[in-house]
C-alpha cells in the first residue's frame, strides 16, 4: 500500500520552506475559496490584457458599491471584491444602474505590492473607508488628504443604512448588500454628490433626506455616528486574523550605504560574535487571540559577508531549540502596529521581544530597501521609520536585529449562511458549533508498513468548530459548549469541567463543484500541549498552510452530508493538482525544522517522516446537538 500523500524528503523540505526567500507577500490567492459571479457588469479588468489587482472593500464586506478605474466600471461582488488595472486610482460611489445621481465616497490608489526584490506579489489587498482619499496628490503615501473622522463615520452611516442584509450576531454571517432598488432612490436628491457631502453630519443629514425617507419605509433608520463606527470596529479583528510567518531561512546582504540586510529575525551585538535566527510561525483567530510556535537557532559566527552557506552553517548544523508565545494577547493593533509586549520566551526564561513596526498589506518589514520595494516607494517619498520591524532579546544574551514577517494566509470576513448554518440563521438544523474527531498518522512507513503509524495516544484529536469560526479543542469528546474556553456545566453529566484550548479557525466557506459545501480550517497546536498527556504528540503540528510557503497546502472539510454523520476531509483541488494527494496533510513545526539538522542522514529521513503525515479518518461525534 502506498502512503495516500505526496511525501516530502528533506531537500523537498527546504525548498518548500526557503521560497519565502524571494519574496515577503501573501503570496498566491488567500481567499481562492469561492469565485463570485458579477452582477451589473459594465466593463471589468482584462487579466489577459491588463496588469490586474484586486482589493475587498470593507465595513462588513460590501456587496454592490459602485466603483470606477482608468476604462473600469463595475460593482463589488458577493465578497465585495474589485479589480482594477495595477496602480490605479479607483473611484467608490453608489450609483442606480440606470440612475442620473450618484454619491461618490472616495478615492483609493489599487498598487499590487511586492516582494523584498520589488518584483509583484498575487494578493488581495483589504480596503476600509479609513483607506480612503479625498483626491489623489502626486505623491499617493502622504496622508495630507486622507477623510477625517467625521467623514469615515459618516461614510459608514450611509453604508449601514444602505445594508439590505440585515446584521446578525454571528459575525461572520455579516455583510453589507446594497441593492441598485435602494440605490435609485438616489435619484430623488437635487445633484450628484462627492467626498464633502461626508464633512459636516447636519449637512449630511439635511441633504440625504429624501433618500433617508424611502429607505425609512423599509424599515432602516440612519444609525447615529457612535453605533455604526461601533458596528465597522467589531468588524475590523477580522482583517488582522490569518496565519503569520517569520521564516528562519535567512539570506542577507547590504545596502548602497554598507548597511546590513537580512530578511527574517537575526540577532547581533557588537560584544561579540554571537547570533540568534528566530523562526516564528502563528495563527491570529477570530477573537484576535494568537496560537503559535517558535524555534531559535544560536551561533558564533562571523557573517561579515553573507550567502547562501549561511542556511547551511546555522540550520543544518545547530539544533534548535523552542520558543514560547509569552500571552495571546500577541499580534497587531487595528491601525496594524505591533501590540505592546510581542514577546516569545526561549527555554532558559530569556525574553524575545519584537518591540516596533507595523502589519500593512501582509508584511511587516525591517528596514527602509525591503519596505520601498514591497510597497512600490521611490525614493523621494518619505518613509516613517517607526514603521520598520526591530525586535531585541534580553536575559543572559543580549541580541537586537530586524524584523520581518509576512501575512502568509488570510481570512474571509464573510461566511455564506447557505453553507454556515447556526442557530442565529438556522434555528431548525443548525451545524455550528459541530464537534468532529480526527485520526492521524504519521508517514514512518519503517516502522509501521505502509500506512504510517498513529499520532498520540490513542491518535485522534478531538475538536470543536465554533459558531463565529474559530477552531478549540475538544479534549474529552464530550461536546461541551465553553465560557472564556472553559467548559459549561452539563447538569445531566458530571461537572469535572476541563480547560479547552484555542487551535485555530475556519478561513472561508465555498461550494466545491464536485462534493458540495465545504469549510477550509487552519489549524495549530501550540505549547499547551507539551504538558497535557494526551496532547503532548500533537504539539508542534498544523494543517491548512504551509510553513515557508504561502496559500497551501490548503485543507476542506467537506460537509454536504454532516446530518448524516458523514463528513470527509481531503487537501483542497487546486493543491491536489500541484502534486499534494488527497489526503489532507498535517506537519509537525517543530519536529521538521529540528529534523534539518539531524545527523546521520539515515536518521534524518526518520525523523523528516514522523513529522509529517496524514489524516486517515474523521468522524462526526455522537454528542453533537443536530444528532440529538
């Protein structure tokens, strides 16, 4: 029998984790999930003629929002995505298809970003009215004429009250449509509108009036300032949450001015000759709570000139050794700078701290060539310096450096409530929360012949999908609801309420042509489970991206027939294609990268194989509230 995955040898391993190398984006599609039709379609971008980027504009994803760039005129689709030609500057209006008036609300330069090398990078750039101008200056990274506080508020008023969509709970289940019915009402203002139509909220009022009237008898009221800037932040954790990398693959190199460049996290200090290469590889959920793993490698070395033996001399030779998220409360603010205390503990209580720089568009970069080339700057445009990541390490070696880390897998904001059925849209067969166990294997074929042999102690990990998408453990297999990851007493059964823990999150929800609807999780075990007995084998692993390697390879959970007990799992089609097999994959973070200097090669290859593997079976637990 032959194992049902594409098994990766080691110099597969490190080819599939040094891409990073050339480039610092998300890389390819992250939201490649579900394609959305278009609707009202007047002219789109050609991908075959012109140089295309797409961005999702967001308060709650927005469905219907007029938009228009060089010969481009279109509507945000289902997901409130827009394409446009590259470096673009695109006008957002609402606009009846066959309306005389519109209401512009602002204008936004679309620029692909790209990697450390400058060259483009395929991603999705996410839009919020804070993103928008009031006119485009010749040099577009000033904020000279960014819309004030009043106008994003009440930009995100005339959204919401737009909104025919209704708001539930469930977060995830939220989006705002607008439709062209409610956009023609438009048409009963005196003239077109633009950008200062936003300024002054009386004003405001006063003039959309007769448009608020008819909107009224639907049932809408405008909402007050306070309430819907309230209702775009509970929105806004969403666009932060995904899967973050600092690959500890280093090259290095300098700079016109002499200056050294290194991508990732190395450490130095001009004391002596000692250096630390940090590997940081998370998770940020839906609640905005980290799940992650860490390894540092520490050598004295010289690296006066830097190449390609550096991978050589510090990853193929020196052991590792682990790194503990300090809270998780780690990650970024919404403005995309670095929470105060991003800090990792190494295994002698030594702190690792990154202590500056700021998330934007996937990257976080660490000094001011990678940050021009990423974002497309010239050289006289003003860069702020405090952008740049800087992280330091205290204890019993002291070490700073740079930082950089890249957004290597997003999330969709927006869940289709035909496929994500809660109690909140589905009152009579809800799915979610739904309680699932998986059986894993790794691919150790040595040991145990050809199939692989199991994870853990009795190799199945318990697991809980929640209602607003986050993935927790389910260590008893007991389905039991939680309050602040904590179990809920069941007053029928025994009240001995264990601690669940956070493993990751659902990215999107799509309909695949072939097994119907699916759900792509993200999964991670992090330190917790050192100590927890059943746990302590699945520390390490994760499954539905790749370290080192952005978009995949990704995972679904296919639940067409979940009322029936049936659900299967497999590696999504488009990775099935690369070459991964159907099986979905699971690696172990930690385990492979020590594997890397493993010696000799025959115990090498051992190790490399058990930290990898596969899913050989999931099942729909008997405790789950649909089969009851």
């Amino acid at each position: 029998m032959k194992l049902p995955f594409r098994l990766l040898a080691l110099p597969a391993v490190i080819s599939v984790l040094t891409l990073q190398l050339t480039g610092c984006g998300e890389g390819g599609n992250n939201l490649i999930d579900p394609v959305a039709e278009q609707i009202n379609t007047i002219t789109t971008c050609d991908g075959e003629k012109d140089l295309c980027t797409s961005g999702q504009f967001i308060d709650e994803p927005v469905v219907g929002l007029n938009y228009s760039c060089n010969q481009v005129q279109d509507v945000t689709d289902k997901d409130g995505v827009f394409t446009c030609p590259n470096n673009s500057v695109v006008t957002f209006y609402l606009q009846a298809e066959k309306g005389k008036h519109r209401i512009t609300l602002g204008l936004y330069r679309i620029k692909a970003i790209g990697s450390i090398s400058g060259t483009r990078q395929n991603a999705l750039l996410q839009v919020t009215p804070k993103d928008l101008l009031t006119g485009i200056s010749s040099q577009d990274n000033t904020n000279a004429n960014n819309t004030s506080e009043t106008q994003v508020a009440n930009i995100l008023r005339l959204l919401q009250v737009m909104d025919n969509d209704g708001s539930a709970d469930t977060n995830v289940l939220n989006r705002i449509v607008i439709s062209d019915a409610d956009k023609s009402q438009i048409d009963l203002l005196k003239s077109d509108f633009g950008v200062n139509l936003f300024a002054d909220s009386a004003n405001f009022e006063k003039i959309l009036d007769p448009l608020l009237v008819e909107i009224a008898k639907k049932g809408r009221t405008l909402p007050t300032a306070e309430v819907a800037t309230a209702r775009f932040n509970r929105s806004l954790p969403i666009l932060q949450a995904g899967v973050y990398e600092v690959s500890p693959f280093i090259t290095g190199g300098s700079d016109k001015a002499g200056n050294r460049l290194y991508t990732g996290m190395v450490g130095e200090t001009t004391q002596s000759l000692e250096k630390a290469f940090e590997g940081i590889f998370f998770i940020i959920d839906r609640d905005a709570k980290a799940i992650g793993l860490g390894l540092e490698w520490r050598d004295t070395l010289n690296i006066a000139t830097l190449d390609s033996t550096l991978l050589q001399k510090i990853l193929l030779d020196k052991a590792p050794t682990p790194l503990t998220f300090a809270s998780q409360d780690i990650g970024f603010e919404i403005t995309g700078n670095i929470k105060p205390d991003f800090k990792l503990f190494a295994e002698n209580g030594d702190t690792i701290e990154i202590t500056q720089g700021i998330m934007t568009k996937g990257n976080l970069l660490g000094n001011d060539f990678f940050y021009r080339n990423v974002y497309g700057l010239t050289s006289s445009d003003t860069v702020d310096v405090k952008n740049f990541g800087k992280w330091r390490r205290t204890g019993t070696l002291a070490l700073e450096g740079t930082t950089n880390m890249s957004k290597v897998r997003d999330t969709s904001p927006y869940f289709d409530g035909a496929i994500w059925k809660t109690k909140a849209n589905s009152p009579t067969t809800p799915i979610f929360p739904l309680h699932l166990k998986l059986t894993l294997r790794d691919s150790d074929t040595t040991t145990c012949k050809d199939i692989g042999c199991p994870v853990g102690i009795d190799n199945t990990m318990g697991i809980s999908i929640l209602e607003n998408g986050n993935i927790i453990t389910d260590i008893n297999d007991n389905c039991r609801p939680v309050n602040n990851m904590i179990e809920v007493a069941d007053p029928n059964k025994p009240s001995d309420l264990l601690e669940e823990h956070r493993l990751g999150l659902v990215s999107a929800v799509f309909q695949d042509a072939t097994t119907g609807p699916a759900i792509s999780p993200i999964i991670m075990v992090d330190s917790w489970a050192k100590n927890d007995p059943k746990w302590k084998n699945f520390y390490g692993i994760f499954m539905g991206v790749q370290s080192g390697a952005a978009g995949g390879p990704k995972v679904q959970i296919n639940i067409a027939r979940v009322l029936d007990k049936i659900v299967t799992i497999e590696n999504q089609k488009d990775d099935q294609e690369a070459g991964s097999g159907v099986a979905a994959i699971w690696t172990n973070y930690i385990k492979i990268l020590t594997a890397l200097s493993t010696k000799p090669v025959e115990k090498q290859t051992l190790e490399v194989n058990k930290a990898q593997g596969y899913i050989s079976k999931i099942e729909v637990q008997d405790c789950n509230t649909f089969l009851q």
